[in-house]
C-alpha cells in the first residue's frame, strides 16, 4: 500500500461501465456546451493552452531539464523485485516508472514529464492554482498495478491520488496518457489547497474537466446532458449532499451518474465563482475545514449558495431543458 504522508482516504478513479473506456475517456461524440455560450469558448481556449503548453515544453525542454535515476526501485509500486522501476525529476515532479514503457516509447518518462509540466501550467492558466510541493508521480503497469490496486481497494482504478499520484500507465505516452496525468494533478493541487478532497463532487467534476481538456472536444456532450436530464426526471438523480464526502457505497451505474452531476455541478461552479475566483473558493474551504458544515459555509461565502441549494439550482436547470423539449 502506498499511502504517504496522508490521512485522508485516496482519491480513486473508478470504472464505470458504457462509457469510460478503459484509458479513462469518455467516447468523444458531437460536442454540445451546456449552459452557455461563455463556457463552449472557454472550452475551446482550454484546449488552445493544453496544445501550446504541450508544444512549448518540446520545444524548451532539454536534457539539462530532467535527472535519471537509472533503475533505481522506487517505493512505490514494486509488486515484483522482477520489475525494474526508473526515477526522472523535473522541477516540481518526481516520476517513478515501469522501465518496460520504454519498450514501446523510449523517451516515455521524458513526454510524461512535459505533460505534467503543461498541465502544471494550464492549471494556472485556468484556474490560477499550481502545487507548491514537488510531487510524485507512479507509472505503472497494468499487471503490476492491478496487483497492488485490487489488494488496495478490492475493485479495479485506472488512477488514483493518495499525496502522490499513481497511473495504471497506457503503453503509449500519447493523449490517454496526458489526461490522466492532467486529471490526478488537478486532484494533488486541490488536496494541497484545501487539505481535503471534500467536496468530493467538486474536487471530482474539476479534475474531470481539467482532463477533458485535453480533448479536442471538452466539456459534457449532448448525449450526457440527455444522460443528466433523464436522471433529473425519472428521479435517479443523486442529491449533490450524498457525493460530498466520497462516492463510497455507488452501485456501478451510480458512479458514473456521480462523475456526469460532479462535471455539471464543476461547470456551474466555474460560471458562478467569477473571473479568477477559484482560488478564492479553495481558500474559504480551506479555512473553514475545521468546522463540521465548512464546505456549506465556504459555498456559501464564495458563490451564494450551499451544497443544496446548487443542487437545486442544477436540477431546476434540467427541468428547464425537458420542459423547451417538451411537446406543447
Ligand atoms: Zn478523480
């Protein structure tokens, strides 16, 4: 188990069966913005940053950049003393990974470290938030991570951030890759932020989008949003308060529910917390954690509303949407 330095429980990314695949996306359909206009164009500058970001650290990045520690075990996921593990640095990433990724791509751990690199740099481009603390980084195997995980946590993950990020490694380092390190570096800066990973659904739905930027399409498709509102009517819809601790106790089709509401709630957030305000909303999490109703009182400080009443305001949304569709 590769718990350190934490007590709180891992973030873990969960399968859900249909629709994320096994890499972690979702099928890239026909892309439709929710909500506003506003957000379709700042979906689109975010892909524009992840793009240039990526290609900037190409093109700055040299050998003088990054140290390798050949075959050096790492104290993370060593299932095996069989499997060889390497360390690469960079500035504010430690990568500890499965020395048969380079099989395929030799330069594996080298593209990684861009990746994060550029989504350390989209972060703060976005949301005006990065980590302060280097942070590591595991990249393993499906053999070797499946072995460790299934022992973890009794069920299969693709990812999950326990004060250190851990990857079941695609075997290519391409856009797969990218999102997922994109998505558990947006979990390590919201836990050195806030202190916590709660709210669960926020913490979630913004490390879902960050992910998402990756793609050339980002954001919920209208197949989604059909998803959401059939949830909305047919009463599956989870009350956003249930996924605020954690997604622990989900049937299979609920946690993808979970993650499609975290997303939608994430995307109202975004559009209600104002210009640069993020990092406002974390500080007020942050400060409020030790009281037993900190994330109601810290919503409420920042966007005006608590965790129901979002909710609410989400579902009211979606009635909204069915009745326009609505036959008169
Ligand atoms: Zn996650």
């Amino acid at each position: 188990m590769r718990l350190r330095c934490v007590r709180q429980s891992p973030v873990f990314e969960k399968f859900f069966a249909g629709t994320r695949s096994e890499n972690g996306f979702f099928p890239f359909l026909h892309f439709v913005a929710f909500l506003c206009v506003a957000m379709r164009g700042l979906a689109s500058s975010i892909f524009l940053v992840l793009f240039c970001g990526v290609s900037q650290a190409e093109e700055n990045t040299s050998p003088a950049d990054a140290t390798v520690s050949s075959a050096v075990a790492s104290e993370g996921l060593v299932a095996s003393p069989r499997i060889e593990t390497k360390t690469l640095e960079s500035s504010h990433f430690v990568l500890h990974y499965d020395a048969r990724l380079e099989q395929t791509t030799p330069d594996y751990a080298a593209q990684a470290l861009l990746a994060l690199e550029a989504a350390r740099r989209n972060l703060q481009t976005l949301l005006g938030v990065v980590a302060n603390q280097s942070i590591a980084v595991f990249l393993d195997l499906e053999d070797a991570y499946s072995q460790e995980v299934e022992a973890r946590f009794g069920f299969a993950t693709i990812a999950f951030y326990d004060g250190a990020m851990h990857l079941r490694a695609p075997r290519g380092a391409g856009v797969e890759l990218y999102a997922l390190l994109q998505h558990e570096y947006f979990h390590a800066v919201f836990r050195e932020k806030v202190g916590a990973d709660q709210p669960f659904w926020l913490n979630e739905g913004l490390a879902e989008l960050f992910e998402r930027s990756t793609l050339q399409h980002p954001g919920l498709n209208e197949s989604e949003l059909r998803e959401l509102e059939e949830a909305v009517r047919s009463g599956r819809w989870i009350p956003l308060p249930r996924l605020e601790r954690n997604f622990v106790g989900l049937r299979e089709d609920e946690i993808r529910l979970a993650y499609l509401e975290s997303s939608v709630a994430a995307i109202w957030v975004q559009e209600h917390v104002g210009g640069g305000a993020m990092p406002k909303l974390f500080e007020a999490l942050a400060a409020a954690k030790q009281r037993s109703d900190a994330v109601d009182v810290a919503l409420r400080a920042v966007l005006g509303l608590d965790t129901a009443g979002i909710d609410q305001a989400l579902r009211d949304t979606f009635f909204a949407r069915l009745e326009a569709v609505s036959p008169q």
